[in-house]
C-alpha cells in the first residue's frame, strides 16, 4: 500500500527546511558583474541526527514524523521514506554577511501579491467543489492501518499504565509528551467519561488512521477507527459504528 503523499510531502518540506539552515548560498550578480556576498552558515558545525536518534529531535514536528516512519516500516517494511540526517534545531546559527563595499544590498525575494492564486504540484488532486458530499461515517482500517494503529494504542496505554489521568490537561499532557502534536488532540463533547480523539490521519499509512482515548477508572481505554480523508469533517463529528 503507497505511503500517504501527505506524509511524503512533509517530511520533504521538513527536511528542506531544516537542511536549508546549513546551507551556504551564493548572492546574486550585481550590476558590475560581480557577486553580491551573502552567506548562511552554521556555527558551530552541527551534529547531525539520523534514524532513532530523530524521535529525540527538538522539533516536535520531526519527532512526529519519525515515529510514524518507524511503525509504518514496521508494519509494512519500506513502505515509509526515511528522513534524511537533519540537524539538531538549536545548533544551528544563521548569519548573513553585509554586502562587499561598493556592492548593492543583496535584494529580498518580493512578496507574493495578495489574491495571487498559488501554484500546486501537478499531481496533487483538486480540491474539493462546494458541491462535494462530506462523509461522517467511519471507515474501515486495513492490515497496514490496523497494525500501525495497534502500535500507537499500545504506547497510550502504558503511559496510563499508572493510573487514570485526573483531568483533560493530564490527558493532554501524556498525549503530547508521546509527541502527539496538541493540534491533534481534540475534546469530545457531551457527559460521560473523559474522552478525546487523536488526529492521526496526516501520518497515517492511508491517510485514515485515529484514535479515541477515553479515561477509565484504572487508566484508559483506547479504540483506533477509520476517517474520511483529511479535508473532510472534523474528527470529533465522525460517526463511529460502535460508539
């Protein structure tokens, strides 16, 4: 089963982004012919993370990711990019040399004008029309969603494994400290017993995979289920078939 193109494309951006910062870049030709200076660098050198070293990455974005390339390749063995070595974040220093005396400042890239439609990859689908029905049914989980989702329940429950968290903010706390990121994380209303869904369709193997974790008297319960595609409707408004 193809890994998520959503998840391919963030850990492209991710790593992008965080390898750009060691880059150095030349400047531009100035108007005599000769290159305006400007430099990034990094000081000092960084050291750079690869494999399980990046679930301990300072980015919670790139531990995020990690984690979910390693179940995903447990699950369903090179299915999942790896991330390329990246640098611890705060090793990194940027600088920028002045221009060289007598040379124009190097120039800023011009913004992009307002209401100017952005060009996307050309394999990426269209977005959704106005028109476009929305699904709140649940759907089902493969092999592949249903191992990796197996994996992801297992380290919520031995988090909780001391005892039920004591409220929503101990909830969430343990969540994140898994590196759920807390944009995931969502309350479900109504009364009854604590409960929240975590989003994990962007890191999913198809795009599909959440969980739902509901307190309990001795720690927590955790469901994993299907949802429509990101996009779609929030997580709390799918309509699971044994809820």
């Amino acid at each position: 089963m193809p890994t998520s193109q959503r998840l391919l494309t963030s850990l492209a951006l991710t790593a992008t982004a965080l390898g750009a910062l060691t880059l150095t870049a030349c400047g531009t030709q100035g108007a005599g012919g000769r290159a305006a200076a400007a430099a990034v660098t990094a000081s000092p050198s960084p050291r750079m993370l690869s494999g399980e070293a990046l679930e301990r990455h300072p980015d919670p974005v790139v531990r995020a990711q990690a984690i979910a390339i390693r179940i995903t390749n447990t699950c369903a063995p090179g299915t999942a990019m790896e991330l390329p070595p990246v640098p611890e974040v705060d090793t990194v220093a940027e600088t920028v040399a002045p221009p060289a005396a007598g040379e124009p400042p190097v120039p800023e890239e011009p913004p992009v004008p307002a209401g100017e439609p952005l060009e996307f990859p050309s394999d990426m689908p269209p977005p959704p029309g106005p028109e476009a029905t929305v699904s709140f049914d649940e759907v089902p989980l493969n092999a592949v969603d249903r191992c990796a989702a197996d994996a992801y329940a297992d380290r919520v429950r031995a988090a909780f494994a001391g005892g039920a968290p004591a409220d929503e903010a101990a909830l969430r706390k343990t969540l994140t400290g898994l590196d759920h990121l807390p944009d995931t994380v969502h309350r479900m209303p109504g009364d009854g017993p604590l409960r929240v869904r975590v989003d994990l369709r962007d890191l999913s193997p198809n795009d599909n995979l959440a969980l739902e974790v509901t307190a309990t008297a001795t720690g927590v319960r955790v469901d994993a289920f299907g949802a429509p595609l990101p996009g779609g409707p929030d997580i709390t408004g799918i309509v699971r078939e044994r809820s």
